[in-house]
C-alpha cells in the first residue's frame, strides 16, 4: 500500500507541476548565479563592480551610438546586472510566499500569469531601490573625483555603510518589515481577494518587495563596501538574509550580526588611524 500511494504521489498532476516550477525556479537562480561569476571574471566587470563604468573601451562604439548613451548604455548594463544578483541573491528568499501563492490560485486558468505578476512586481520594488543606490553611487564617485579627500579618506564612507548596517540590525523599522516578510500567509491573506486578479497578484509582488527591501537593504549596501561582483560576499550575504526570512530562529541573527557589523566597521577605522 505505501509504494501504491508513493506512486499516485509521483503522478499526482499538481505534485508533478510542483516539482518543475521548483526545478525551473532552482535553474533561474542557478543560471543567475553563473552568469555573475561569468560576468565578474570577464573584462566588462565594472559593470557589476560599479567601477570605472564610463571607461572608454568595451562599449565605447554603443555609447556614442545611442543618443546619451555615456549614460543610458552603463545604467542599462548596471541595472542588467543588479536583477541578475537580485535573481540570485533575493529570489530564494522570497520562494515561500510564491509557493503559498501559487497553490491558492493553482485552480485558475490565469495561474502562471498571476504568479508571474507577483514575481514583477517584487522585481520593480528591487529595481527601484537598486536605482537609487547606483545614483547614489554614481554621486559619490563624482564627489571623489572633484577632491583628492576621498583619496586618503574614502574608508570612512565604508565604515558609515557597515556602521549604519549594524545599527540598523537593531531598528524597529527592520523587524517591523522582517516579521512581514516571515508571514507569508498572513501577508497574502490581507491582499488577495481575486477581484481584480493581476492587480492584485502585481500588488501583493511588489508590497512584498518594499518590506523585504525594508528589512534587506542596509545589508545589501554591504556590497558596495565588500565589491557588488564579490561571489563569495553575495553568497554570505544571501544565505544571511535567507536565514533572517525563514529560519525559525532568523530573527535571534540580529545580535550577532549587528556587532558583527559594527566591529567590522570599528577594524576599519582603527586600521586607519
């Protein structure tokens, strides 16, 4: 009877669908992964490490080609390169409300759009920060090059990052959108009702979005101060956020990982001085 009900299991329609979505999700997110290490090994890094975007060779012919393209072609391939870490990085995390979500609506005919929509809209909320910190980014640069104080100074904007990460581990506002995000059938409760199916799928993707960028945001910074192209700091950071979302005991990490930060930001400092 037990290998009886194994094999209905096994060709159990929904179970079967299941187990592709996970394998296909599982591949973006490899593919992802690969892709970063590609491209950080390559000769157009720069455009993952935010370093030296506007270098003459590489794309130089494309950039003079598209109107603005100085900067339009290196945001693009900027902004080409944070989905890709968001897809490696953040996608994991966000797996357990995509599967709660894809079973409440697995018995609609618009299914896989409406998964799709959620999928967007927690991408756009990822696009629209990674937007702003490349400008920051690219305002900091401009700065830099303006004076020769970020010459022999620029460890302090480091250790502010790292500081201000540590600090943050310990704000209200972190564990207000950390316990959102670590309530997926709650949060999908409160947002899909099925009157307005892909707004609403769209909606609860990118409110989803806004909290994990909430809670995740000041240790995605990190990567600006360790290297965006780093692999093995992606895949530190990524596995600390994922356990901070999903683990039992993720939000007990806040202790550890706040000091942790803040000493780090303290080395840094007092190796300076």
């Amino acid at each position: 009877m037990t290998a009886l009900a194994s094999n209905r299991a096994v060709r159990d329609p929904e179970t079967v669908r299941t187990a592709w979505f996970l394998l296909l999700a599982g591949a973006l997110v490899v593919g992802a992964w690969l892709a970063l290490a590609w491209w950080s090994a390559s000769p157009y890094s720069r455009y993952v490490t935010h370093g030296g975007y506007l270098a003459p060779d590489g794309f130089a012919a494309l950039c003079r080609a598209v109107p603005f393209g100085g900067v339009v072609v290196p945001a693009l391939l900027h902004a080409a390169a944070w989905m890709l870490m968001i897809t490696a990085m953040m996608l994991p995390t966000t797996l357990p409300l995509v599967m709660l979500f894809r079973q409440i609506v697995r018995g609609r005919d618009d299914h896989d759009r409406l998964i799709a929509c959620v999928i967007a809209g927690y991408f756009v909320a990822w696009l629209a920060f990674g937007l702003a910190a490349h400008l920051a980014d690219l305002a900091l640069d401009t700065v830099a090059e303006r004076g020769t104080w970020f010459v022999t100074h620029g460890y302090w904007v480091g250790a502010a990052i790292l500081a201000g990460a540590g600090l943050f581990q310990f704000s209200a506002l972190k564990y207000r959108c950390l316990e959102e995000c670590r309530s997926p059938f709650t949060f999908v409760a409160a947002r899909w009702h099925g009157r307005a199916p892909s707004r609403e799928a769209f909606r609860l993707g990118l409110d989803h979005g806004i909290f994990c960028v909430g809670c995740c945001w000041a240790l995605m910074l990190c990567m600006f101060v360790v290297g965006t192209g780093s692999i093995g700091w992606m895949l530190a950071l990524a596995a600390l956020m994922a356990a901070e979302k999903n683990l039992r005991g993720g939000s007990r990490l806040r202790l550890p990982v706040g000091l942790g930060l803040l000493g780090a930001a303290g080395t840094i400092v007092v190796a300076q001085i």
